[in-house]
C-alpha cells in the first residue's frame, strides 16, 4: 500500500519552495485526474476552433460580400469571450474541488452552445443564398 503522494504543482507556476508555489495567488489542488487542467485544454482547443474559423470565413468576402462579416464578428466575439473567462471559470474549479462542490458552468455552455447554433445558421444562410 502506497501513501498519497503531494498534489503535484501546476505547470507554469515559476519556482518552487519545498513543495509550495512562491506565489501565493497560483492554486494547487488534490484532484489526482487534474480536472480544471483538463477542463482549461478543453476550453483552449474551443478558442482555437472558433478563430480558425473566423480567419476562414475573411475568405469568403471577395464571394458572398460584407454578409460574411457577421460570422467573422460571432467567431471572434465567443473566441474572445471565452478567452477572457477562462482564468475565473478555471479559479472555479480548483475552489469548488477543494471545497467538495464543482458545480458546472451552465451559462459558459449555452453561451457556447449558441453561439454554435447561431454560426450554424449563419452558415446555412449563407450557402442557400
């Protein structure tokens, strides 16, 4: 039988004392499965996504005219917004693990989800016409 061993400290932290973040507003936290790291990549790859996507549709303006600046100005909003959220929304996480209570953040998924959904429509839209 093995003992716990210490939470292992985030990445990106900077240096170390025994174990301890020199600084005191970065976060450690005992989930063995790193579920706020997960979590933030999960998030990081949904930026990604959508600026790729708004960098693709600047090519369609010679074509489908000024319309396309819509989807290029909802792609870089919810990348954006997400971006900007995503200290807080990973903050949350570490605080709701250590206090025994993570409750999801329904209001980032839905904004997420329709924003998705409004893309889609505009993509739709802009095929059909």
């Amino acid at each position: 039988m093995t003992e716990n061993p210490a939470p292992a400290p985030l990445p990106g932290n900077g240096p170390y004392d025994g174990g301890r973040p020199v600084h005191a507003d970065r976060h450690l936290h005992g989930d063995p499965g790193l579920q706020p790291e997960r979590t933030a990549l999960a998030w990081g790859r949904t930026v990604l996504t959508l600026i790729a996507a708004s960098a693709v549709t600047l090519r369609w303006i010679p074509d489908q005219g000024p319309f396309v600046l819509a989807m290029f100005g909802l792609t870089v909003t919810a990348g954006s917004g997400i971006y900007l959220t995503q200290r807080r929304r990973y903050r949350r996480s570490i605080e709701g693990i250590r206090a025994g209570r993570l409750t999801p953040d329904t209001a980032a998924v839905l904004w997420t989800a329709g924003a998705c959904v409004a893309l889609g429509a505009l993509g739709i839209w802009l095929v059909l016409s």
